[in-house]
C-alpha cells in the first residue's frame, strides 16, 4: 500500500508557518470536463435524476452547475441552482449544530451543560451525566436510531409527535457508557435541536432565519416549506406515496408538527443559498460588514470537540476528516482544518480552511427509492478539488 510522503510537504508546510494560505483549487477545461462527465454519467445511468456540484472560496464561486430533471419522468422541470433539496443529516452541521454555536456565543448555553438543565425527562441516573458536547460529537451512550412506530404505540394521548419522541429516546437504554465510545446518532440531533430550542425560547427555525440565513440572503432555506416552495423542491419519493418538499427522514417526519424542528434532518436548502453559508464560514463567520457568527464561534466546527476519552474527533456538529490528505501536519490545527458531512439523499458539503476552499454537492439520489449511491459523484469530484489545489500538489504527488 502506498503512503504519502510528509516529508515532501515540509517547505510547503513551513511557508504555511509564515503565510496565510491563499491557494485555491485550479479548475481548468480538462477538470470541469471531468466534473461534466462524471455528474452526467451518472444522471444517464439512474444514480440521480438531478445534481448540483459548486466548488468555490470566500470571495469566489470557481465552478457551479445544475444537472438533470427533478424526476426522470418526461417534462419533470430542469434541475438549476435554486432547486431546493432536502439536505438529511448535513442539516445536522448547517442547521442544528450552527444554531448550538450562536448559543454559546450568547452566552446562552454551554458545551458541558447536561442535557438534563433543559430537557426535564432527561433527569435520570444513565442520562444525568449526558452533555451538549455528548450529543454534538456523538459520544453520548444513544442508540444510533429507534422506531418511530414504536414511539407512537407508547405515545400519551394529548401529546404531540415532537414531545413523544423526546421523551421516547430519554427513556431508551444506553448501548455503551457516555463519553467511553461513539456512535453516529440521528438520536443525538434530534434532542440537540430541541435543547436549541429551549435555551432560545424559539424555533430552531425561526432563530436560524433571523440570524443566518436572512442575514445571508438564504431566501430558499428552512425547514417548514410553504406550498410555493415546494414544487421547487426535488422529489425524494415517487409512486404512491410521492414526497416533495417534506422530509424524506422518517424520524423527522414523524417528528414535525409545525413548530419543532428534527434536528438531524429535515433542512432544506440550494446551492446558492448554501454557497452564501459556506463562504460565511470561511471568511470567519463574516459577511459583507455584517459578522453573522464570531471568528471563535466557527472555530468551534473545526477544533475537535470530542471527549478526551474518545478515539474520533469531531468538531461541533461537523466531522473532522481522519484520512489522507486531509489529516496530515498541514491542516493539523483548527485555523488549516477541514471539515465536511454527508447526508442520505445524496447531499455533501465540505469545507476546507486549508485550501480555502468548498464544495457542496446535492442530489435527490433517494427518488424513487434509495437504492443507488452518490459516492460515485462524490469521490471522483472531491478528488479533483484535492488533485487541482496548489496546496495539496506535493502530498498528491509523494502517494503516487
């Protein structure tokens, strides 16, 4: 098996010591027609009907392209960069943990608060001791998912789908001691989102409209869709039981009532309105003359936030890359990190300090079922991103 060769990165590594990075991928014809061919082979071979691929820095969009129909029916509308897609869990990072973040910073919540100070059913002996930290780097003891038929079957009768399943997971059994392991947890977000949401007396909706997205002129973002919105929406389930602009989740659609929103899905978004969020995060949190999130704020998304107990690191909501290239002594800190997430329909954001650069790719892969994989879109073009950024040229060239 080939390794990288870190001593070859040396030189670049030392002029990091001494300079801001300022590279940026290099997208030249030869690249983009790689993008092109890898996205349209894959709408051609039924992984996706639709796709969106923006690539760009925080002063700077350097690729963005739609692809595809919403559907693969006959007259289905051609996919563009206002095409609104549900984003599953990378509604974990953007939504629910950027929320978390501007608590903190208001001095409303704490990283190590336990969940318990917010959420009354969470004051029991194995869940007393879960934290903020916990939910948010998947650390906490919960089952990764639980039955939403289940938590109907043991739901009271005056009491909604949101206060049922919050209760639901706080009385489900630990499968490993908080803080001695991880598991990735749709459960973690879920109750994160409504620890949100009682710390700031509002909507994780609601909160997140007035301080991020209007702010950022994300005007195709939220969680509750008005009927307008929602035939601009990719399809994410087809036949009988068609589903457009409603989360394709099953737990957050159990969970929706109005008002609360699942945390660990359940956002939707366009890749211009997501461009504006990523260039936000790059430019430390700022936007034009407005700071939409203090420089210390992003920095809690790319420092390891992981318990010290843990063998992963995760960042605030997002995941800190543990492979090559991204983990090597030239993004080993937080201000040249990077971090990313994926979500079941086929969305992917990645966003890397180093580089100062991101990508963002969202698909509707899951219509009409679930059964391809947008990795195939997903590998090959972040591989470009990597392959045609300046700053990661020598470590590329050492694996080869």
């Amino acid at each position: 098996m080939k390794t990288y060769d870190l001593a070859a990165t040396l030189p670049l590594l030392l002029t990091l010591l001494i300079a801001p990075v300022s590279a940026a991928p290099l997208l030249d014809a030869t690249a983009v027609k790689k993008i092109d061919d890898t996205v349209n082979k894959a709408v051609a071979d039924h992984v996706t009907p639709s796709c969106c691929i923006v690539i760009g820095t925080r002063d700077k969009v350097l690729f963005a392209r739609a692809y595809g129909h919403l559907t693969y029916d006959t007259g289905s509308p051609v996919t563009t960069l206002d095409t609104i897609y549900d984003m599953a869990s990378c509604s974990k990072p953007i939504g629910t943990a950027t929320m978390t973040a501007l608590l903190i910073q208001d001095g409303k919540l704490h990283i190590d608060d336990p969940v318990s100070k917010y959420l009354p059913s969470w004051n029991r002996d194995d869940k007393r001791t879960i934290t903020i930290r916990n939910l948010a780097t998947h650390t906490s003891g919960l089952p990764s998912y639980t039955s939403a038929t289940r938590t109907e079957a043991e739901r009271k009768p005056d009491q909604s789908h949101s206060d049922a399943l919050i209760e639901h997971i706080a009385a489900l059994p630990l499968q490993y001691k908080t803080n001695e392991g991880q598991l990735y947890a749709c459960l973690n977000f879920l109750t994160l989102a409504r620890v949100n949401e009682e710390a700031a007396g509002t909507s994780q909706e609601r909160f997140l409209r007035e301080r991020v997205f209007e702010p950022l002129g994300m005007i195709n973002s939220g969680y509750y869709l008005r009927s307008a919105k929602k035939q601009l929406c990719a399809p994410t389930i087809g036949g009988k039981n068609f589903r457009q602009g409603v989360v394709h989740d099953p737990l957050a659609y159990y969970y929706r009532d109005g008002y609360h929103c699942p945390g660990n899905a359940g956002l939707f978004t366009t890749a211009n309105d997501l461009t504006k969020f990523c260039q936000m995060i790059l430019a430390d949190g700022k936007c034009g003359d407005q700071q939409i999130l203090a420089p210390q704020t992003v920095d809690l998304f790319f420092t390891n936030q992981a318990p010290a107990s843990s063998k992963e690191t995760w960042g605030l909501g997002w995941g800190l890359p543990t492979g090559m290239p991204f983990a090597t002594k030239l993004n080993s800190d937080p201000k040249h990190a990077c971090i990313s997430h994926s979500g079941y329909t086929g969305t992917y954001v990645i966003i890397d300090r180093l580089a100062g650069a991101f990508m963002i790719q969202l698909t509707n892969r899951v219509y009409p079922n679930d059964s391809t994989n947008s990795y195939v879109i997903t590998r090959p073009v972040r591989r470009l991103m990597i392959e045609t950024d300046p700053v990661y040229t020598s470590a590329i060239a050492a694996k080869k």
